[in-house]
C-alpha cells in the first residue's frame, strides 16, 4: 500500500511539473534527402556600433566580439560566443558629417560618410564600425557583407540622407547612378587592400518603402527605388566592379516584406522582384551579369503574424525561388511588429522572445528553404529581461554614448542554436512532419557531423527517439540547451545516447551535436 502511494504522488508530482509520461516522437534522419545548402547566419552591427567601438572600454567591446564571433569553448567546457558566420556592414552616407542639419533625429543614427563633398576619400570614418568588422574578420567570420541605406548625401535629389517628398523613386539624382557605383566600387577596394575582403556589397535597402519624412523628423537614412532604378544600379555597379577587377558579388533587393520578393501586394513598381531580375525574358532580367549573386534578399519583417500565415507566405517565396533557381536569404529581421506578442497583451519575457525568434528562424529556413538568415540589431539600448524584441545583447550605455555596458539576451542563444554548429556548406535535411505540433525540428548534415535544433513550444516536457543512419555517427550525442533560467544560456548538457530517448524540457530550445565515426 505505501509503495503503491509514493507511485502515485511520484506521478502527480511529474504532472504537475509537465513530466508525465508519454510515448516518444520518433525523428527519422535521412541524409540523403537534403533540401538547401545553408551558407551563413549572421547580423548587422549598424549606429550604435560607432560610438561602441570608438569609445567604450577594450574589455567591454572585446567581450562583446567574442560573444557574436567566436567559435571557441572555455575550459568549463561552455561556448565562448554563437559563431557568426556573416557580418553586416553600414557604409554611411554623410548624415554624421552633417550633424543636426541632417534632419535626423537621433544622432547615433547619422552615419559619416568615406567620401568628401570634393570627390577626395578619408578612410579614418567610420572607426567605430570598422573596429568591429575587423574583429569580425580576425575570429574568422566567413562572410563579410557591406550594405547601404542611403546613396552619399553628394549624390542625392536633396542633399539628405532621407526623402522629404513623397515618391516612390529613388533620391539619387539620374545623372549620378555611375558616381554612386564608383563610389562603392572604390569603397570596397580600398578596404580588399586593408585585407577586410568584402564578399558582398548590396546597393539597395527595403526600396518599397518611402523613407520620407519631414525635415528635421527622420530616424535614419533610408531612400526608395522602382525596380527600373534597381535595375539601372545593379548594371552600373556590376561595370564598376568589373572595372576594378572586385570579387565582390551584389546583393539585392533587401525587400522590405517578403512577399514583395514573389508577389506584387500593392500594385507597384517595386513586386515580383525574383521574377522581375531573374526570369529569362524580363525586361530588366539580370541574371547574366558577373557579379550578381544568385540570392534573392528579403526581410522577415511584419510576415509572422500567426502560424499558419508565417509559413504560407514562405512556402509561397520558397516555390518562386526555386522555379528561377535562386536562394532565398532573410537578410534582416528584428520583431518590429507585434506577431511576437502570439496574441498576448502581457509583457513577453526574454524566453517568450527567444523562442519565437528561433521558431521564426525554423520556418525560414524549413519553410521558405532560406539558406541565410541575418538579425537586426545585435545591439541598442535596451534591458534584457523583458520585450527584447530589437536585439541580442541590451546596450546600458551613459547618457553620451562614450562609455557603458551590456547585457546578453536569450535572442543571442536563441540565434546561436543554429549559428554555432550549423555552418556555411551544410545541407538541411528534409524531416517528416512530426505529430506533435509544439515540437519544431530540423537538421542539418555536413562537416563531418549532424545537427539538429528542437524547439519546445509547449509547456510539458516531451521526449524524442532518434532514428538515424546506422553506423554512420558516434552515438553520442552533445545537447545544448536554453530555457527561462539563468544559467540555461546555449549550455552544455552531459552527452547522451543516440540510442536512447531523449528528455526535452518544456518551453526550450535544443542543438543535438553528432560527429561522423
């Protein structure tokens, strides 16, 4: 009778903690059915990043680094950094030169600029952006990525770094679409013989939006394009770049949603962008030029309002990207809109932040078969506890600007999970659906190991069973994991085996590390 009493409180108790015993979701991997090859996961280090790395203290800025690029492990055996594998950077056009006659509010917004009002270049702006791509460069991060929101103020319809007209069209002047390319083409060979080796340079920023504002109420450079201005940069760069004998691929067209990239929701010039530049036959068709990259650059903003829409609208972007052989790259995406909130009025805590990134994160990539998946911002002020929704580390800094500190959100972890292990030339491998809809599972095989990233949206425990290619890894199993505690940052487990169940703790996410025999 007493034994049959410690059973039952036993169970009660695991029920009561989401631990009740059920049958394990069985994961079958085969690597053979690969989908797409994943070539980075990154972030952009844009504004803030200047007075950051002009003026805070070494240590800080240096940890800071570690925390975005490393790939080392420290000697208690935790993970030093996510390992970024891409990097973003903000080349500026002169709004910081300006100072408050720019227009823009805020001034750790405004941007300088490497080109003078004469045509002379001053290669010492940018210090603070540029100490951070160099740490960039030095822990190893594969891709190098410059990109622009706004033409030099030089070049520009109003000598702004924004528009104060509304219109659709680009504020760079129609005569100076050569000079703009020049001036990144030089831009970028200037710093190949620096030795930071930009990969790609993308021209172009979210050009369906206006980016108008009244004078003296901007918040940042920003100026639209029409498809045919798109059209008439990227020709003009692909020249420049020839001409300067650049490596150098363009990125484009950073869509401001998604569904720009597929679709045409509004009627204007600026839709069907993969038809558009890659469709044989297109009248501004451009993928036969040299330096185009065969990548289709979107941003993941106000497309992840409800599950089910989140995932249509990538299926959608997936199959058109496909059709015109072409990659699909979420090049930027914070939570600027409200999907995160999943219906609740509350406050979201810094795990309900994080688990929504990573699950956004999984669709694109499992769903819209992204094959690179950039955050913005890695950092602006910000607390970490609650409503992280900007960034992955919380700036403190003091009020102007030239010192201060951080702290780490669960995002960076969130991110990490696939960043860390999952690395440029791995394959996703193709899953069967799983029953359990809480649970979010995809893999990847490469590198002479398989990873897999599971997300536990439910708040019970549940278990897995791995069913993977016999003989092929280690049975032994390296779990990570990140949950609401402090201490659950991307944090090293005792390794278990493949050959047994697997316990996944409520509302958690999980990277499985197998290595090849």
């Amino acid at each position: 009778m007493n034994a049959k009493r410690h059973i039952l409180s036993a169970l009660i108790l695991l029920t009561s903690l989401g631990l009740r015993a059920q049958n394990p979701v069985t994961v079958t991997v085969n690597i053979k059915q690969k989908a797409q090859t994943i070539q980075n996961f990154g972030a952009s280090g844009c504004w803030f990043s200047d007075p950051v790395g002009k003026y805070w203290a070494d240590s800080t800025k240096e940890h800071m680094a570690k925390l975005l690029f490393s790939k080392g492990i420290d000697k208690k055996g935790n993970l030093e950094g996510i390992g970024l594998s891409a990097w973003r950077f903000n080349i500026g056009a002169g709004t910081a030169e300006q100072g408050d006659s720019s227009g823009i509010k805020d001034p750790n917004r405004r941007v300088e600029c490497f080109l003078n009002a004469d045509g002379t270049y001053n290669w010492s702006k940018e210090q603070g952006y540029l100490w951070f791509i160099k740490k960039a460069r030095d822990y190893g991060v594969e891709n190098l990525i410059a990109f622009v929101n706004s033409p030099p103020v030089y070049y520009t319809q109003n000598g702004l770094g924004y528009k104060t007209t509304k219109s659709k069209n680009a504020n760079l002047k129609a005569d100076k679409y050569e000079a703009y390319a020049n001036f990144l083409a030089e831009v970028l060979a200037h710093f190949n013989h620096e030795n930071i080796r930009f990969n790609l340079i993308s021209p172009v920023n979210e050009p369906q939006w206006e980016w108008y504002d009244k004078y003296g109420e901007a918040s940042q450079e920003g100026s639209p394009y029409t498809n045919k201005e798109i059209y008439h940069v990227v020709k003009t760069l692909d020249e420049a770049l020839t001409a300067k004998k650049l490596s150098t691929q363009i990125l484009i067209p950073e869509a401001g949603m998604l569904t720009y990239l597929y679709n045409n929701p509004k009627n204007s010039e600026t839709g069907n962008q993969i038809q558009q530049f890659w469709q044989i036959g297109s009248p501004l068709y451009l993928g036969d030029l040299k330096h185009l990259g065969r990548y289709a650059a979107g941003h993941g903003y106000f497309t992840e309002d409800g599950v089910q829409n989140t995932i249509n609208i990538r299926q959608q972007l997936a199959d058109t990207a496909g059709k015109y052989k072409v990659a699909y790259w979420q090049s930027e995406y914070s939570m600027l809109a409200d999907g995160f909130k999943e219906g609740s009025k509350d406050k979201r805590s810094a795990i309900d932040c994080a688990i929504f990134l990573a699950k956004l994160i999984h669709h694109d990539l499992a769903d819209g078969n992204a094959s690179a998946w950039q955050f913005w911002n890695s950092w602006e002020p910000g607390k970490a506890d609650f409503n992280t929704r900007y960034y992955l580390l919380a700036l403190d800094p003091n009020k102007d600007f030239k010192s201060g500190n951080f702290q780490v959100t669960k995002n960076l972890w969130a991110l990490g999970h696939y960043s860390r292990f999952i690395r440029p030339g791995m394959a996703r491998i193709q899953l069967p659906d799983t029953a359990d809809k809480d649970l979010l599972i995809s893999a990847y095989y490469g590198d002479k190991k398989l990873v897999l990233v599971i997300i536990n949206n439910g708040t019970g425990a549940k278990q897995i069973k791995l069913n993977i290619p016999a003989g092929k890894f280690s049975k032994s199993i390296q779990p990570y994991i990140t949950t609401a505690a402090i201490a659950d940052d991307m944090k090293p487990l005792k390794i278990v085996s493949s050959s047994s169940p697997l316990n996944i703790q409520p509302r958690a996410i999980y990277t499985l590390v197998m290595n090849e025999k």
